[in-house]
C-alpha cells in the first residue's frame, strides 16, 4: 500500500462519519456504487441477493434501502422490486441551488475564523487530489477526496451534521457530477477552485472565498444538458 492509498484510506473513514452499524455500512457501500454509477438507473435491487453479498440479514439491507429511498437514489415499489431512479434534473437543480447558497456562507464564515489544522488538512486534501489528475482510472479516490474537502469546510466552522444533511440531498446532483468526472480537464478545474477556496480562507478574505466557491459549483450545472445528450440512459426524461 502507497502512502497515499494509506492517507486516502484514513481520509475515508473519517468521511464516511459514524456508520458502524451494518445497514450503515451497506448504505454507505450501495451509494458510493450508486452514485459513481457501478450500480446503473434502473437496476432491479434483490434484497436476498444484497443480504448474500454483504454477509448478513435482509433487515440491514432493508434499513439501508430505506435509507437510500430518502436520498431519492432509489424507488421501492411494494410488493414488487427496489429500482435505482435515474437522475432527475429538477432535483438536480434544487440540491445544486442549496449547496450554493449553504457552502458560500459556509467559506465566509470559515475565512473569519479558521484554524491552522482546517488549513492543514485542506492543503493535504488538495495534495493527494494533484497527484490523480493524471490518472484517471483513480476517479473514485479522486471523487472522494472532493467530499472529504468540502466536509472539512463545514467541520472548521463545526456544522458537520450541516454537511451530512445535504450530502443526502444531493444524490441526483452528485451522479451528474461522477458522469463529468472522468476527464483531466474537469479534475484540473475541481482541483484548481479548491485552491482557489482554500487560498481565500487563508487571506481571511471572505467576499472572495464566497466568489471562489460559487464558481466552484457552477461547473457542473452548466454541462447538464450536454450529459443528459451524452447519457440519455442515465436521466429521467419525465422532468423538465
């Protein structure tokens, strides 16, 4: 093992909070796969087969379902079969138009009152995402060193339980965002508004760490249409 899989392994666990319990861990595992589209729109999931693969009961796999049905990741039809949705661009553009309006307080009011430890672990962050932007094969580490950044923002002003409360929220808009990911331009830009938002937090500057994020998170919604074009399969069409 690197010493950066050993540092991003560390980064990881920390991200994924406090899930110990087994329909935890499942929901953690189902909407990683979920949402980096191992796991397609409109796959049928069997709870007797997810219960086999995991090693346990059905009830975890159940609660973890539950789970990802409020994330809107998934829809149970009952008595009949649990389907994973296609993204919806309506849900999309609203998940998108809170993490703006949340996020860019959340850097101004980091920028006023920071930490040496925030700066820190935000430089290491942006280190580890510099050495994948060539490698795009590690998107999946790359894509999770992007969440580990932005929750490390929310965790300097103490408002974790903030970022867990959106993160579930933004499950139609984090899918489009993995589909725009495996490209070196667009890890370039995501690095670079990092450094950008980062920067601004250590000049204490919050007008232009509010400016660098919104520019931040403005990347994605304005490709929508060329992906829905690009991955017809992977939206919901019904929307407008």
């Amino acid at each position: 093992m690197t010493v950066l899989e050993q540092r991003f392994g560390a980064v990881r666990a920390i991200a994924a909070g406090p899930h110990g319990t087994a329909a935890g861990r499942i929901y953690e595992n189902l909407r990683l796969r979920i949402i980096t589209v191992e796991i397609a729109p409109d796959t049928v999931l069997s709870r007797a087969t997810l219960a086999k693969e995991y090693g346990v009961s059905q009830t975890p796999v159940r609660e973890a379902l539950q789970r990802l049905e409020q994330d809107g990741l998934v829809e149970t039809f009952p008595q009949s079969r649990t389907v994973v949705t296609r993204i919806d661009p309506d849900a999309l553009t609203e998940s998108h138009f809170l993490r703006r309006a949340v996020e860019t307080e959340v850097v101004r009011h980091l920028a006023q009152s920071h930490t040496p430890e925030t700066l820190s672990e935000l430089d290491a962050l942006i280190a580890m995402q510099e050495t994948l932007i060539e490698n795009t094969e590690q998107v999946a580490m790359f894509y999770d060193l992007d969440e580990s950044f932005h929750r490390a923002l929310f965790g300097g002003i103490g408002y974790i339980g903030l970022h867990n409360m959106i993160r579930s929220r933004s499950g139609h808009l984090d899918r489009a965002r993995r589909l725009d990911m495996p490209r070196k331009e667009k890890m370039r830009e995501i690095v670079d508004g990092h450094i950008a938002i980062a920067e601004a937090v250590r000049a204490s500057d919050p007008e232009a760490a509010a400016v660098a994020m919104r520019e931040h998170l403005s990347g994605t919604l304005k490709r929508i249409e060329m992906l829905r074009q690009a991955n017809p399969d992977a939206f919901d069409t019904s929307s407008r």
